[in-house]
C-alpha cells in the first residue's frame, strides 16, 4: 500500500509518544544537565595522548614521529620535536614532543592520528563538555592538558585498552628477548676466544 512504511513510522513514534508517560524505557531524552547517560564503550570526540605510570611527562608514549600530524585532514596538530632523547617504554631512546597541541575547535573527530599511530600513544576521549568563550586559548589544548594517564584510558575504554596492553606487552618481552639473545651470543664468543697470548719480552738495549 502506498505509504504503508509512514504510516507504520508515524505508529510507532505516537507509541513512543504516548508510553513515554508509562514506561521509562520508550523515554529517548534525559534532562540534561540534571540527569546524564554515561558515555558507552564506543564513544568517541577528541584525541587525548596515553602516558604510563605515574609521571605524564616520563611515561607519555608519544615519540614526536609526526605521522598524526601528517595525517590529520584539516591540519589541527601542532607538535614540535625536542632536540635530546629520553626512554621509551622498552628503554629505547626516542625523541618527545616539546609541544604538543591539537585544535579541538578545528578536529572533526575523525580518529584518523589514532589509526596511523604506531606508538599507541594517541586515543579518542569521551569528554564532551568542552564549551567556553574563550576561543582560542580555550580549544587548543596543549601537551598538559592532552596528556592522560593509561588508568584513565581502561575507565572510557576497557576492552580496547587490554587489548593495547597486551600488544604492548608483547612486543616488550620480544624486544627483551632479543636483547638476552644478543647477550648470551656476545659473552659465548668472549668464552670462545682463545686467551690473548702473553706478550714476549722486549730486548733490553746494549751495554751502557
Ligand atoms: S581526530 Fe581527526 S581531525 Fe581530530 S586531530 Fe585526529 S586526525 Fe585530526
Ligand atoms: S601521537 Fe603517535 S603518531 Fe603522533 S607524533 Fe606521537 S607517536 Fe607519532
């Protein structure tokens, strides 16, 4: 019949309508900001920097590799590179971002600096309340503001951040693996080296 599937939709909106004052499961809205819905798992807006363990600056895994910045469409990344080097978290000495700020007012949320990261150092965030009037010192968050904790990262993001983790870990005990080979081959050649031969007395000079 010819507009069956609006009238079936218009059925189903009064339905909606008319349970609403019943049944608290047909209500789609809260009263926000009085009432709130917890983000779910999924939620995504803008990208926040992961730092392990206590300190943000020692353990932000961020290496200023710049791909994100590269990578972001509408260019909203700004990161400057230090010139020295502190440990990653496999101890590699690896280059930090001196700077590090994204333009929430420019990011289209697009996940893309999450995916092209290869570091696991960026991930998306769920906190949306970020209004304020100051429009430009307001929305461009800088490397302090960025940077959470990977605590904070497994409480928006429980499932995926295990799974970070155990990637993580992995490539850990690889690297670590390597380099107790790279050890036990090094002291096995020392042991297999024959003993340097003792060094034959010089000639003493003639009469004095
Ligand atoms: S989410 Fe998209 S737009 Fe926003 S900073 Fe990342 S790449 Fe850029
Ligand atoms: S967030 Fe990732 S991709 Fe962006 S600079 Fe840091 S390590 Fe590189």
């Amino acid at each position: 019949m010819l507009g069956e599937g609006i009238l079936k939709g218009l059925a189903e909106t009064a339905r909606n309508f008319a349970g609403s004052y019943v049944s608290k499961e047909r209500l789609t809205t809260v009263q926000y900001p009085e009432e709130r819905v917890a983000p779910i798992e999924a939620t995504r807006d803008f990208p926040f920097l992961v730092y392990d363990g206590e300190d943000a600056f020692a353990g932000l895994r961020c290496v200023s590799c710049q791909i994100c910045e590269k990578e972001c469409p509408p260019k909203c990344i700004y990161i400057e590179k230090s010139k020295d080097k502190k440990p990653d978290y496999v101890g590699k000495p690896q280059n930090y971002p001196v700077r590090f700020d994204i333009d929430i007012s420019v990011c289209m949320s697009c996940q893309i600096c999450v995916e092209v990261c290869p570091f696991e150092a960026i991930k998306m965030d769920t906190v949306f309340e970020l209004a304020t009037d100051d429009r430009f010192g307001g929305l461009l968050l800088d490397r302090e503001k960025l940077s959470k904790s990977n605590e904070y990262y497994h409480t928006i993001h429980p499932t995926e951040a295990m799974e970070v983790d155990a990637r993580l870990a992995e490539e850990k005990a690889k690297v670590e693996a390597k380099a107790k080979a790279a050890a036990e081959a090094a002291a096995a050649k020392a042991a297999a080296a024959p003993a340097a031969k003792p060094e034959a007395p010089k000639p003493t000079g003639g009469a004095e």
